[in-house]
C-alpha cells in the first residue's frame, strides 16, 4: 500500500531585527541548539534574509547533533527531499526516528509513512501504524487524519470506519481541511456514523471554506440531486464551478454537462466544451466521451470558441 502524504512541515517563526538578529548569530555561533535551529529555519524559509537552503542544513545539522528534536525533524525533511543537500531517505529516516524517540509528534507521522512505504528503511507496516498512531494521540491533525485513512482503507490495520471517523473528527476540529471533507462525506454516507445531513454539510462547508476542491464538488452534487439539501441548479453549478477553477476534474466534467443542459447556468455549447475538455485534459474518461457527444451538436466556431476558452484558463492556470 501506498499512502502519499504531502510533506508539509510549518513552524513558527520569529522574525529579528538587526540587533536581535546579531544576538540570534551570536548565540548560534556560541553553540545555542535552539539559535542554530532558528538560524537554520530563518535560511530555509528566506525569513529575515536571503533564502539558502545549504546553509539551513548546516545550522539545522548543527542544532539536530545536538539533540534538538525540531531540527532533527526539518533536518530530515530536507534530506527526503534532496532540498540543500543531495536526498537521502535512509538518513532522513535516521533524523526522524530520533525525533521521534523525543516525542516530537511531525517526526513520528513523517517515520511511520516511511516505514509504512518502505522509504529509507525496510518496510514494517507495524512500526508504521505504532509511531502514526504516538502522533496522533500526541494531538497532531495530520497524523489523526493518516491514521483514519489507514483504518477506513483497511490495510496497514483492520478496516474500522467508526474509528475512521473518530480520528477524522479530531483532526477535522483542529482545521485539518482533509479530515473536514471526509468527516463530512461520512455523515452524509452513514459510513461509520450515523446519517446525518446537516452534521455533513457544516463540515463540507468548513472544507469549502479553505477552497478544498473535492468538497466543493460534493456539495454541488448534494444540491444538484437534493440530497440533504433542497434541490437547487443554480447552488449546484456555483458550486461545481468553484471546484472547477481549481481544475478538480470531477467538476469540471458535471459543470460542462450543465452548461451543455442548461441547468443552473444559460445554454452555453462554448462554455461546455472548455469544461469537458479540461475535464479530458485532467484524466477523467467520462468527460472525453461527452465531448464527443457535444461536438456532434457544435458548429465550428462554437468549438473554436470553446477550445479558445480551455486554453485561456490553460494559461491562467500554468503557474498554479
């Protein structure tokens, strides 16, 4: 099994003026662990100066050999990801595991997805669900929401929705906007829980709310078809839209069929090829196969038009 986890580290930092900042180097220098580890970050991020990531691993390595349990751990990320020194997974593992043995609760996430994976370690799906789960009693909302993805997919550990939810529901109070949109989408299946529409659309919405792409296409479902909602077109094509834009496929493919259909939106044939194309664009079959339908009903400078629009957003979107 393969659980991709975007590794995604945030710390808090201070920022220093001139003076503070002299005072920071001359506590590193001096050999303060903590100094060298906001050395370090302060280079990695470009914070306060000029961003250098090969100089953030030497502070960072600085502060790490000496035990400082953040350091190991942002040590570790930037050997996994080859980022100001050539990528290790077998030494980020080592970095991790000692953090992890200080109870930093980033480190274990980040070991047990690696022992999980069989990244930088043999893998042992054991040792993966122990220091995912330390993470996850340890209050840390992506290790709560790896760990309900491992119990509702039912691989590392037998499946168990109740505590999917359970766990989902943890993260999902700490913001995490993944666990919000699974928490949701299981009040509105009854997976796990019970069926309950308004518990799934206030979690749904808090997803939303941080332009979470899948849960903006759920909620456009549940009002094109009414369910838990009353039916309304015109919300569910907003909606769709909404994901749209982020190049959420799904949407993009149910957002052309209702400018092809003229539900919620005006009749619009140019408008529904560029969605259905870049709904081809983005992997999804079924949006492939209405645009062939479609193009059987379009004149020429409809699909010129439609192909004109597809790429605009193409280009709108290149950096994103």
């Amino acid at each position: 099994m393969k659980i991709i986890l975007a590794f995604l580290l945030v710390f808090s930092i201070f920022t220093p003026g001139h003076a503070q900042d002299a005072v920071l180097r001359a506590e590193a220098a001096s050999g303060d662990a903590v100094s060298q580890f906001d050395i370090g970050m302060m280079y990695a991020t470009g914070l306060g100066g000029t961003k250098d990531e090969a100089e953030a691993v030497k502070w960072l390595r600085k502060s790490a050999n000496q035990h400082f349990a953040g350091a190991q751990t942002k040590l570790g990320l930037m050997l996994l990801n080859g980022q100001g020194v050539e990528k290790d997974e077998t030494e980020a593992a080592k970095w991790f595991r000692r953090a992890a043995d200080q109870d930093d609760a980033k480190a274990c996430l980040y070991l047990g997805t690696m022992l999980g994976n069989g990244i930088g370690a043999e893998a042992d799906v054991t040792g993966a669900v122990k220091w995912i789960m330390k993470g996850a009693e340890m209050n840390d909302a992506q290790a709560q929401t790896m760990l309900a993805v491992i119990y509702s997919k039912g691989e590392w550990l037998p499946r168990d929705e109740a505590k999917a939810v359970k766990w989902f529901r943890r993260a999902a109070e700490q913001g995490n906007v993944t666990a919000q949109c699974d928490l949701g989408v299981r009040f509105a299946s009854g997976d796990g829980t019970e069926t309950d529409y308004v518990e799934a659309l206030k979690w749904l919405l808090k997803a939303a709310e941080q332009k979470h792409s899948r849960a903006e296409f759920i909620l456009g479902y549940m009002h094109e078809v009414g369910q838990g909602v009353q039916k309304d077109t015109i919300k569910a094509a907003g909606w769709y839209r909404r994901a749209a834009e982020q190049d959420y496929g799904p949407a993009q493919h149910n957002l052309g069929l209702m400018c092809a259909q003229g539900q919620g939106v005006s009749v619009d044939y140019a408008e529904a090829h560029k969605w259905l194309s870049l709904g081809a664009v983005n992997g999804r079959r079924e949006a492939r196969e209405s645009l062939v339908i479609l193009e059987e009903r379009m004149t020429a400078s409809q699909k010129a038009e439609g192909i004109r629009r597809a790429a605009e957003h193409l280009k709108a979107h290149a950096n994103h």
